[in-house]
C-alpha cells in the first residue's frame, strides 16, 4: 500500500488523493468483506466499507484544503502520434480474432484465484488472527471487557489507543473484532479497531511522513481519529435505536448453520491452509503476497551490451 502511495504521488496525484488512499485501502476489502460477513453480522458488514469510504473522504478533502494550491501538476511528455491510416492493416495481414474463453475456462480461473492468490495472501494473517482471538476469549474475562468496551466515549478511546500503534490488516483484525464482540464489547467499539487499527501503525509513520509530510500526518491522525470515533458512537446509536444485539446476531448465526456444514467447511479451510504453507515451507514465491507498482509513465530501458575489448587487441 505504502509504495503504491508514494508511486501515486510521484506520478501526480494530490495529497488527498493520496491520504484518501491510504485511509480507505487497508480499511476495507473484497476479502474483508466476506470474512466480516461470515464472522460477524450483517449490519456491522455493511457499515465497515460505508465507514471506511466516509473517512478516507475526510482525510482527502480536509489535506486538499490545506495543500491543493501548493500542489505542482507535473506535464507528462507527448507521445509520438502514429497516423491512422498507417496502422490500419490490410484484410490478408490483419491478426485473427482470438477465440472466444469457454465459461468453463472462465470458472476454473476464478476458482484458481480465489483459493490461490485471495486466500494465499490472507491465510497467515487470518489465522494469527484467530490466535489472538483465542487467547481475548480465554484470558480476557467478560466482566472487564463489558466494562471497558461497553459503549461510550471511553470505550472508543480505549480502542482507538489499542488500534492504532499496533500493526494490523483489515483480515487480521476481524477474528479479534469477532472475539471482543463476543467478550461483551459494544458494535461501534469493535468498528473504531476494525477502521483504526488497519490505517494506522508506528511503523509506517516515518514513511508517512515522507509521503503526506509531518503537518499532513498529523492531520491524516486526526481525521483517523475523530471519525472513527463520530462513527462508532453512531453505530453504538444505530443499534440502540433497533434493540439489537450484535453478539445475540453472531451467536444465532453460528446455531443456525448444521454441524456437518461447519466441519465439511472447516475441513476445506485447513486443507487449503496446509497447501499454501507446503508452499511457503517449499520456498515457492508464489505463496508470498507481493505489491506491485508499475511506474508511469513507462519507460523503455534498452540495455546495450558491453563493447567487445578484444577487438582492439
């Protein structure tokens, strides 16, 4: 993410551009998502990507207040314009159509992709994440987890403090959002970690500062901050106002499913995650997720080969 955000900048885009980057990216994903849906409730599932889009909105228009003017386009050179009529080729020299992709072909690669790129990037996370889990539902007893992250503005806080130094990716964070949940935390308390803890780490502070500058990371801190905030009291509100429960939610969820579903379900889960673990043990690159940036514009570099010395001899 960060490197897609400095190649953004260098390319030129703005800096709310690039702040709304940064907050609505690791907030919210496809995978998310669907884990989101599957662990927790549907309420909480659609709030996620609305309130990640909401504050990488404030982040991007409140930093284009303070730096749109100072903010220098840079021309990208023209391309060599090639004349229409020279690249059309005749009918005897033009290139055949490619055959029409079967849906069966069509199929095959969608379900390549998902077990093995979606869930090869997300396996080791998932499960550290259910780690944590396990150790909040045993060490953590109800009563303090009640009391703490029961609802309100210190319930936010706490959250926000616990969220944002750790580094934590939206996948990683949806067990341990679905445990404290379960523990007797408040929906908006769970959604102020889900939002705050993937945008934010102290890790990746100094190359923020690199990207937005030191004023610009102060600023994306505070809209991370104040929004997430605003934004779990109003879900707390949310469901207040409906008397749901969202723990109620999650563990009628889990009563309604068969028991042959859940362990033909998880039987296929951990199948999965040995294979992409053989995979990683056997050194295979394909198992590692990798970010990559393509820069523009492209630039074809023409390597020569080196003058022959003998020659000369």
């Amino acid at each position: 993410m960060l490197p897609a955000a400095a190649s953004f900048k260098k390319q030129g885009a703005n800096r709310g551009a690039v702040a709304s980057f940064l907050v609505s990216t690791p907030e919210s994903g496809i995978d998310s998502i669907a884990i989101t849906y599957a662990l927790l409730d549907p309420i909480l599932t659609v709030v996620r990507p609305i309130s990640a889009f909401i504050t990488g909105i404030s982040a991007g228009i409140l930093e284009n207040l303070f730096t749109y003017r100072d903010h220098k386009i840079e021309r990208i050179p023209a391309q060599p314009t090639v004349s229409l009529q020279s690249s059309i080729l005749p009918l005897s020299q033009s290139v055949s159509p490619q055959p029409e992709i079967k849906r069966v072909s069509k199929l095959q690669e969608g379900f390549r992709y998902a077990v093995d790129d979606i869930w090869g990037d997300i396996v080791f996370w998932f499960f550290a994440g259910l780690l944590v889990a396990g150790f909040i539902t045993v060490f953590i007893p109800d009563d303090l987890s009640r009391l703490v992250l029961g609802g309100g503005l210190v319930s936010m806080l706490s959250m926000l403090i616990v969220g944002m130094p750790v580094y934590i990716c939206a996948t990683a964070s949806t067990p341990i959002a679905a445990a404290l949940l379960l523990k007797g935390a408040s929906p908006g308390a769970v959604l102020v970690f889900l939002l705050a803890g993937p945008a934010t780490n102290l890790t990746s502070l100094s190359v923020l500062i690199s990207i937005l500058g030191k004023a610009g990371t102060i600023r994306y801190l505070l809209v991370i901050a104040f929004s997430t905030i605003l934004l779990g009291l109003g879900v707390d509100q949310l469901y207040s106002w409906f008397d749901i429960s969202a723990q109620a939610v999650v563990q009628e969820v889990r009563e309604t499913i068969p028991d042959w579903l859940k362990q033909t379900s998880a039987a296929i889960v951990v199948v999965l995650s040995l294979y992409h673990v053989w995979k990683w043990l056997k050194g295979d690159p394909s198992s590692a997720s990798t970010n990559c940036v393509s820069p523009f514009p492209v630039k074809q570099m023409i390597k020569k080969d080196p003058p022959d010395r003998s020659r000369n001899h």
